[in-house]
C-alpha cells in the first residue's frame, strides 16, 4: 500500500493530515522561520537553511521575507528568478518558476486541489496539481495562481489577477477569473 505522501507525490487523492507529511511540513516551517527572522544583509538571497531544502535554488535566485512554503522540495527557482515580499506557495506538488521571472508582492501560487465531496473534504482528502510559470513572466502583487496552471514564457499577469487556466506565452492577462487583455 502507497503512504499518503508516495499518493500526493504522484498527484493521487491522499490524506494531507499524515505524520510523515506533517514531519517535512515542519522541517520547511522552521527553515521558512529562520529565512523570515534574518537580518535580511545576513540572510542573502535565500536563507542557507531554506535553500537547503528547495528542489533546485540557484545562488541568482532571490526570495524576499514574509515567504510562506509547505514541502520545499517541489520548489524549483530558475537563474534571476524573484519572489517578492509576502509570497505564499503551497507546492504540495512541483512549482517550477523560470529564469528571471518577477512574481509580485503578496502573490499566492496553490497546488492543492481539495476534494469536491464535503465529506471527504472534511477529512482533509485532497490532491496536488503542478503549477508552471516559464521563463521572462512578470506577475503582479496579489495574483493567485490555482492548482495546476502553466503560465507561459514572457507572459504577464496583473495584479491581483486570478488565474483559473492556462496563460499563453506572451500573453497579458488581468482579472477575476484572468482573461487576455
């Protein structure tokens, strides 16, 4: 029988309350805390702590204070890439951001897709959806990007936009649901 974590791995319904899960949340938590509290001049771009544990960081990569993740591993940064003040990213399954992509302050980026019966909702049944942002994108402040989107290289999506589908590369998108503008 697969562990709750080997079904959210492989973008299965899983149960999210499981202590293997909830152990690697509390690893990212602390990391996430140490990277939060640093003097951002001894912090650097990302906390060593926090790089640590991302799927891939490179040293180019900036990620600003008031960060929030959930697993770390899931987490891949491109050359430049830049997290402004605020971001929460809940990469309960692969988050790629690409090369010198800009996401806004306070940009929220989910991968959990929780589970339409209330039943088994409440039971806290879900499943992770990749969410994909390419290279050259710029979201604006606010943004939420929902389980399984793919924002496409050199695309820009406005502030406060919530993006419910795929965005074309190039394309400009703005609003609730986003929409090309």
């Amino acid at each position: 029988m697969r562990s709750e974590r080997d079904k959210m791995r492989a973008g299965d319904w899983y149960c999210s309350l499981d202590p293997e899960i909830d152990a690697q949340r509390m690893k990212v938590f602390d990391a996430v805390h140490l990277h939060n509290s640093a003097l951002p001049s001894e912090r650097g771009n990302i906390h060593p702590a926090l790089g640590a544990l991302l799927g891939t960081a490179p040293d180019s990569a900036r990620i600003e204070g008031q960060f929030h993740l959930l697993y770390g591993e899931n987490l891949h940064l491109g050359e430049e890439a830049f997290l402004n003040v605020g971001c929460v990213v809940l990469d309960s399954a692969r988050v790629e951001i690409g090369a010198r992509s800009m996401i806004g302050p306070r940009t929220q980026i989910y991968c959990a897709d929780h589970h339409r019966d209330p039943k088994l909702r409440g039971q806290l049944i879900e499943r992770a959806l990749p969410v994909t942002i390419g290279a050259d994108v710029w979201i604006g402040g606010g943004a939420i990007l929902l389980p399984g989107v793919t924002v496409g290289d050199g695309a820009i999506v406005g502030a406060g936009a919530v993006v419910t589908k795929d965005v074309p590369a190039g394309a400009r998108v703005a609003g609730n649901p986003a929409r090309a503008i």
